[in-house]
C-alpha cells in the first residue's frame, strides 16, 4: 500500500500473441506498441512469430491492449503454446506460381526484345496474375505505408505498382509495346523473385524450428498411473505431483521424476544430442525427464514436475522469451532499420526526380526508382541478430544449456571473472560421511538420533547426507518438535525436550557455545583434508562432529584451465570452513577464495566486485547461493538447484556439468560472430547496391541494375541472412 501511495506500481501482466508480421516489421513497430498506455515492456521472437507484451493492470486491461494493436493495423491472434508449423500450402503454391510466371515474363520479355516477338497485350497480363497472385505481400506493404511504418513489403509493393502502372499508362497512350515491356517484366520479376525468397525464407525458419516441434510433440500423449492398486491410462494434463507412473519399453516419458521400481535403458538424447541409451536404476533414485524414451526395461516413476513445470517445458518456455532480451547491438539495429524505409522512399523519389531532368526518359526514370526501392529491404537488418539468437537459444537447449535471456550470449563475451560455489558446483553434490567423533557423556546412539531427527527436515546435501549414515546406522528418527533451519549456517531444532545446534564454527560461537581448543584443532585437520566438519551441541555442549567429504567434479580442472585461457579469474564463494575451501583453491589452482560466508555475505562480495570493475559469472546449485545467482553480471544455476535459484538465474546448466559452461563461452562466441557478421553483411550490401541501383554506374559505363535483377539481390541477402544463422545448427564443436 505505501509502494502505491508513493505513485508507483510493483504488478505486471503479460499477454503473448501470435503477431502476423514479418520479423523486419518488428522494429518498427515495438515503439508504437511501448506508447500504449499501461505497457511496460514487449519482445518478438522471430523463429516463432511470439510476441509477449508486459503492462500494468492497474493501468489498462488485456481487452484495452488488443484493441490498441487493432487500431495500429497489426494482426494477431492469442497463443498458449509455441506454433512451429508451416504455413499454409496454398500460399507455398502461390510463392512458387508466382516465381514461375514472373520469370516467364522475363523470357518473354527478352525474346520479344531480341528476335522482334510481337508480345502485344500478353506481358501486362502476365505481369497482372503475377500481381494478383502477390496480392498479400502488397496489401501488407500499402498497409505498412498507410499506418506510417513501411517496411519491406511497402517498399516491393511500390517498386512493382510503380513499374506495372507506369508500363500500363504509357501502353495506354499509345507507346509501343517492346518500350513498355521492360517495365512490365521488372514489375513481374520484382514480385516472382520475392516470392520465391518468401518460400525459401519460410522453409528455411521451419528448419530452425523443428527442435522446437519435437520437444513440444514429446509433452503431449496418454500415460499410465497406479491409483487405487490399478493401472489406468489418462491425458498427460490429469497427472499430478506425487502421482506413480508406469512406463514400459518404447514408452515416452512424460513427466520429471524419480525411479521407484524398475531399471531400463533411457533416450535422452532431447537433451544431451547423444543416442546411446542411458542405464537407470531404482536402486540409485535414478532422475528421469519428460521428452527422454525408454528403449527397454520396466519403469515406476514417481511424478517431481508436471506439465508446465518439467524441465522440457522450461526449454520451450526459454525458446520463446530467451531472444526478448535484447544484445545493444540489436538495438542500434532496430533503430536503423526504423528510419531506414523512410530514407530509401525518400532516396526513390529523388533518383526519378533526377534521371527525369537529364534525361527526360520517363520509363528509365521509373526503372531506376523502382530498382532502388526493390534492391533495399530492411528484413537482413531486422532479422540479424534476433535469428541468430534464437537459434543459439535451441542450439544451446541440445547443448543441456536453459538460456532464459537472450543478451547472455553477448554479455558472457565481457565477464571476466568466474565465481563458482564449492559444495554441489565444484564438488558433486554427493556428500559423504567419512568419520563421525563423539564428544561428552551421551552415547553415539544419542547422539545420532537427536541430530538425525533434527537433520531430517533440511534439504541440504550436507543434511542427506548425515541422513543416509543414520539409516546405515540403523538409527530411530522423530519428528522434532522445534526446527529452524539458519542459511549458510545451520539448523536448530528441538527433540524430546532435548535443544539441538547442527552446523558450522559460526553457528556454535554465535550461541555462545564453548568450542575447546583440541576441537578446533580437529576442525582445521578435516578442513586440511578437503572434507567439511559439521558440529553437534546438544542443550549447550558439543556432542560430536561429523567428518563430510565431496568429491570434486572430474571436469572442474578442465573448465577452469579453458576460462583461465579465455582470460578469466577464478574464484570461490563458500559457506564452508576456510580450511576446506583453501584446500579446493590448492587444488584447482584458483585465483582466489571466501569462506565462511552467509548468503547475504556472497551477495555483497559480488556487488563490491562489480563496483571495483569486476564482471562476475556466479554458479551455484542451492537456495543459499539465489542472492549471489540473482546479485552477479551473469547468474549461472545448476540444474539441481532449487526453483528459487534457477528462477533468479540467466542461465541453467541442466546437465550439472560444468563442461556445459564451457560449451556455453564457445556457443556465445559463435552467436555473436554469427550475428555480427549478419549485421556487418547487410549494412556492407545495403550501402553498396543502393547507388549502383540509383544509377551510379550508368552514365559512365553503361550498367544498369535492373528493378527484377535487383529484387534478386535482395532476396539472396535475405536468404544468406538465415543460412548464415542455420549454420550454427550444422557446427559440432559448440
């Protein structure tokens, strides 16, 4: 209430829609759609068409939204889930008939020129179906132009009208044919090579897509549930959390879970790319994901995530908002291509206005205006990099790499400096108890129940794994009738009457609990070692310590080296004594290392960081390292993490592997050349072939780019625009 007495708003909406438009279109209209009142933020995805608009509900209403866009002309439909098929053939069929008669019109044109063919009417009706059959594209350009935001439909829709209706004129008032044909061929070969760019484009882009189409198609179908000691097959939607699901041999697997009974070979290669089956077990809890397939065996899976909430949702849902956070250098492109239209209208005008006065040749002056409207399409500058983006956002997704925002790839390129958490990142997050020591007068037994019980309710891997020792100890647990549980230091808890204190140094001094001095001594001895001491108080006095070891990932010496290479510090934020965390800075030969900090404590060590500078890459894997995960350059979680750290990630790395980090440094140099050079193409075309088409060359040697021939040219620039970003689809090595 006070944030809203101030004047200000914390609540936010957002509507996705499919938008009918051309993804060079976007640019121009993402300004208009920000005016809308009560609109805070909107993005477009252009592999699947998904725009998604942010606004205020306080201010205006989904309704009110919808109706703006309808009166700025766009079209649009609601979407709920991500649309990757093709469109229609019919309109395939009209792309294809209309680059077939257009290039007829071509030949005949020349023909007729070369061996005095009398073509009579046959080229302007020609040139009409070609027109009739490209009615889309020139409605959409006049559209675009009356709404004051022509784009490159608007300007094709010009070049061809222009050339059509300027031949039909002067075959009107009785010029002879073969001087007007070359008009009529440059309006039929304008739309016919367009046409045919539009189809290939099209093709091209569902190819990007197909990932995306078999991911979605591996969430939907039928499954087996056991409820009440019966199988029964129900929709996908209808299984919840908690729910147990049978899966046989060529069985799709259809939610996150756990194995509870069974063993099989697994498919997962939806996400890791690899086809060798995987084996999983019950005996080991094995994980399982919806989108893999069980190629042989007997599964019972206990439903973790559903539906929306499974690790292929995330994936989908990453596909399609990851590329509405933009890289700057797309912004710098939107605005030249917001402008762009406008200068090339004006550019037109000025070239006929020009070779007319020299001239005084009204069909070579419209063949000069019509060639510089044709040759300049906006669509490689608008679609540069948001295509590139999106496709390292599906490449990365086949790579076990989340991408949720699309400026990552870009931004990675400029850390310098790589913060990793040590327990579950550097280590494996599968804690041991090597050795348990009892002090005082309770016994072992005592001990170990008091502690356990407590230990019971903590998600920590530390905590499961006090917890697999008790039940190898055959130790009773209860439910504690007091627990708290302290980040980054501990949990308190109350059992029998008994006050239990579990966790590190801090936690015991910060009670005002005795630790003497041969203890701490054993604590710097096991810290040596690289295993972490955890400490038990019980009514006040220390009672035990365990002795918990981790052992470090095998490829966390690998992932260092090749960032030290990149030129990057490496450090280590952790909670743990400074002995432990000393040890794994030895051993890896990292750069620097905090120990004994709070979560709140990372946090600040990341923020005075950047102050100082410093770019940093944080990677953790639990709720103690959100603030970091949320406070760093770039937020990295594991993919165990909890929800609330992966939520405040930029990225997850659902293998838990680092080697998917550094696929992910690789990917990003990749995307960003990729895009890059897509920029740099279409600046380097538009500035080279805009005076040529003017008419540059042709006064001192003769050369003309023709209006067709220039529409040619576009549409090569479009095409190598997208083939360009496929490319990262066909490279295996990132």
């Amino acid at each position: 209430m006070a944030i809203r007495d101030a004047g200000y708003d914390v609540e936010k909406q957002v509507l996705s829609i499919n938008l009918h438009i051309d993804p060079e279109e976007y640019a121009l209209l993402e300004e208009r759609i920000l005016r809308i009142s009560g609109v805070l933020d909107v993005g477009f995805n252009p592999v699947s068409g998904i725009a998604k608009i942010t606004y205020n509900p306080l201010t205006t209403t989904k309704n009110t939204v919808l109706k703006q866009l309808a009166s700025l002309g766009v079209e649009y439909s609601e979407v709920e889930v991500v649309k990757t098929q093709r469109k229609k053939v019919s309109i395939g069929f009209r792309r294809a008939l209309s680059f077939v008669i257009g290039t007829s019109v071509l030949v005949l044109g020349m023909t007729g020129m070369l061996v005095n063919l009398e073509t009579g009417v046959v080229l302007p009706l020609l040139a009409l179906l070609v027109i009739l059959l490209s009615h889309d594209i020139l409605r959409k350009g006049f559209k675009a132009l009356f709404y004051l935001r022509p784009t490159m439909e608007s300007l094709i829709a010009l070049s061809s009208t222009s050339t059509f209706t300027a031949g039909l004129i002067l075959l009107l008032l009785g010029f002879h044919e073969h001087s007007t044909g070359s008009l009529f061929e440059a309006s039929a070969g304008v739309l016919g090579f367009v046409s045919l760019g539009l189809y290939l484009e099209e093709r091209l882009r569902y190819r990007a897509l197909r990932h995306l189409n078999n991911l979605e198609k591996s969430l939907h179908g039928t499954i087996r549930v056991v409820r009440n000691g019966d199988v029964v097959e129900v929709g996908v939607e209808e299984v919840a959390v908690g729910d147990i699901v049978e899966v046989r041999a060529g069985d799709k697997i259809l939610v996150d879970g756990i194995i509870i009974e069974g063993w099989g070979y697994i498919d997962e290669s939806t996400f890791t790319g690899e086809p060798e089956p995987v084996f999983k077990t019950s005996e080991k809890r094995d994980f399982v994901l919806a989108g893999s397939t069980l190629v042989s065996g007997y599964l019972k899976i206990r439903a973790t995530r559903v539906r929306d909430e499974t690790v292929l949702s995330n994936i989908l849902e990453s596909a399609k908002t990851a590329v509405f956070y933009k890289p700057s250098f797309q912004r710098i492109a939107d605005r030249v291509v917001g402008f762009l239209t406008w200068i090339v209208i004006a550019i037109a005008l000025s070239t006929f206005t020009f070779w007319f006065l020299v001239t005084r040749d009204i069909i070579l002056s419209v063949m000069f205006m019509a060639s510089v409207l044709a040759v300049t399409c906006p669509c490689p500058l608008g679609i540069a990099i948001p295509l590139a983006v999106s496709i390292g956002v599906i490449k990365a997704s086949k790579k076990q790499v989340l991408i949720r925002r699309g400026d990552v790839f870009e931004r990675i390129l400029k850390a310098n400096t790589l913060i990793l958490d040590k327990t579950g990142t550097l280590t494996l997050g599968k804690p041991i108890v090597a050795n348990f020591t009892v002090y005082g007068d309770l016994t072992r037994k005592q001990i170990l129940e008091l502690t356990c019980s407590v230990e019971s309710r903590s998600e920590h891997p530390l905590a499961r794994a006090i917890e697999e020792y008790c039940r190898e100890q055959g130790v009773e647990v209860k439910d504690p009738e007091y627990y708290e549980h302290l980040p980054g230091l501990g949990v308190l808890g109350r059992v029998n009457g008994s006050e239990v204190v579990i966790g590190n140094l801090s936690l015991l001094e910060n009670m005002n609990i005795e630790i003497p001095t041969d203890i701490v001594n054993t604590l710097k001895e096991i810290g040596s070692r690289g295993g972490t001491p955890i400490l038990v108080a019980i009514n006040g006095k220390i009672a035990g310590v365990f002795e918990v070891k981790d052992k470090l990932r095998e490829e966390a010496p690998r992932v260092i080296e090749y960032f030290k290479q990149n030129g990057f510090q490496i450090g280590v934020l952790s909670g743990d004594i400074e002995a432990s965390v000393e040890y794994v800075k030895k051993i890896l030969k990292l750069d620097f290392a905090y120990a004994s900090l709070k979560p709140v404590d990372k946090a600040r060590i990341i923020r005075e960081l950047q102050s100082n500078g410093v770019l940093p890459i944080y990677v953790g894997d639990g709720v103690n390292d959100a603030i970091a995960i949320g406070a760093a350059f770039i937020g990295i979680a594991m993919g165990r993490a909890p929800d609330i750290s992966r939520e405040a990630g930029d990225v997850v790395l659902l293998s838990n592997n680092l080697e998917s980090l550094r696929d992910l440094y690789c990917l990003s140099k990749r995307v960003v050349r990729v895009a890059r050079s897509n920029l740099f193409w279409a600046f380097i075309y538009n500035t080279t072939l805009v005076p040529i088409a003017a008419g540059a060359l042709y006064l001192p040697m003769g050369v003309m780019l023709r209006p067709e021939l220039a529409a040619l040219a576009m549409v090569l620039s479009d095409i190598s625009v997208v083939l360009n970003s496929l490319s990262l689809l066909l490279n295996k090595k990132c």
